[in-house]
C-alpha cells in the first residue's frame, strides 16, 4: 500500500498495561486503490495499545494535509484530515475457516498472527475514510467553463468565444450524429 511501516513489538506490553506510541514520519504520499495523494505534513498519529490477556486494543488519532484537486476546477487544495484508529486484535482460535476471518475484519478485529503489529494500514486507512466525497478549493468556486475549460474564479466575467461561436441551433446539429457523445459532453459540464 505504501513504504510506510508501522510495526509495533507488543510481547513487552504486560496483561492489563498500555502502550502509547507517538510520531510523524514524513511520507511524501499515500497510495490508494486509485490515486497517489501528496502529503503537505507529517502524517502524525497518537496510538494506545492495551492489552487484556491475548487480546490487544487499539486506539488513537491520526492526521495530516493532503494536497487533493477541487472537484469542480481542478485546482490543488491543501485539505488537513483527521481521523480516528480503532481496532482489536485477538490471538487466531484453533481453527478458523477463512470466511469468518473476513467477517470479523469488519468489525475492526484483526487476527495477529505473531506479536509485532503492523499499523500502518490502520492509519491510512483512518485518513482515507475521513476524505470527503467531495472535495472543493472554497464553496463558491465556480469551477471551469464547460465550452473552453478556462478557470472561471480567476476570470471575473467570461465571455466564453467558443460558447459564442456554437449557436444552439449549430451545436445540436453538430452533435446529432453523436447522440451518445452528447451525454458524455454533458456529464463534463457537472460537477465531479
Ligand atoms: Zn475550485
Ligand atoms: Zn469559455
């Protein structure tokens, strides 16, 4: 998933003690299943480890600024997220059968197989989920003009020549031959 490591020796943490653990390696991204997102700050995180006999809780908080592009005009906005690991990991029953392991995963239990922990994808994944679906530069951003794709925030009042010059009769004849085309163009025009 990414070159970050997070593995945690938790053999030390005696039954009942805690463990707390704290730091900011400075990753330069993360990758996910569809993009590589930059990181504009340490990806900080503060985690709690409590054991009880086999069993070891996890809690804790993670952060950090990732640079992600504004839906509507494209343009790379600093978005500070913050999110929140919570997670058991129990000691594998004698025989498990594959199926329940991933129904367990669900609900955040992890079945360790030996006492180094690796938290890593415990902590990306507490970024990844806090990301908004939509993501925008400010709320009013008025994104890119369909017709030219110029920005429209940085051009006080466009007059679009491209629009001008496609008159509504010329444009749907244009675009006749291309009926599924058309949709596409039109999906363009909303917001993503
Ligand atoms: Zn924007
Ligand atoms: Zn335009």
């Amino acid at each position: 998933m990414s070159e970050f490591i997070l593995a945690v020796d938790v053999s030390k943490i005696p039954d009942g003690g805690t463990l707390e653990i704290e730091g900011d390696p400075s990753l330069s991204e993360i990758e996910t299943p569809t993009a590589t997102l930059p990181l504009r700050a340490p990806l900080s995180y503060k985690i709690r480890l409590s054991r009880n006999k086999e069993d070891f809780f996890l809690f804790g908080t993670v952060s950090t600024v990732l640079e992600y592009p504004c839906a509507r005009c494209l343009e790379s906005v600093d978005l500070a997220v913050s999110g929140q690991v919570e997670a058991t990991y129990k000691k594998p029953p004698k025989r498990v059968v594959e199926e329940e392991i991933e129904l367990e995963d669900l609900e955040n239990v992890i079945y360790y197989e030996a006492l180094t922990l690796d938290l890593s994808e415990r902590v990306i994944e507490a970024i990844l989920v806090e990301i908004p679906i939509k993501v925008l530069c400010k709320e009013e951003c008025k994104g890119l003009c369909p017709y030219c794709g110029v920005d429209l925030n940085q051009v006080a009042e466009h007059h679009c020549e491209i629009e001008a010059s496609v008159s509504p009769g010329r444009l749907f004849n244009a675009l006749k031959p291309f009926a599924t085309e058309d949709r596409d163009t039109n999906d363009n025009k909303n917001d993503r």
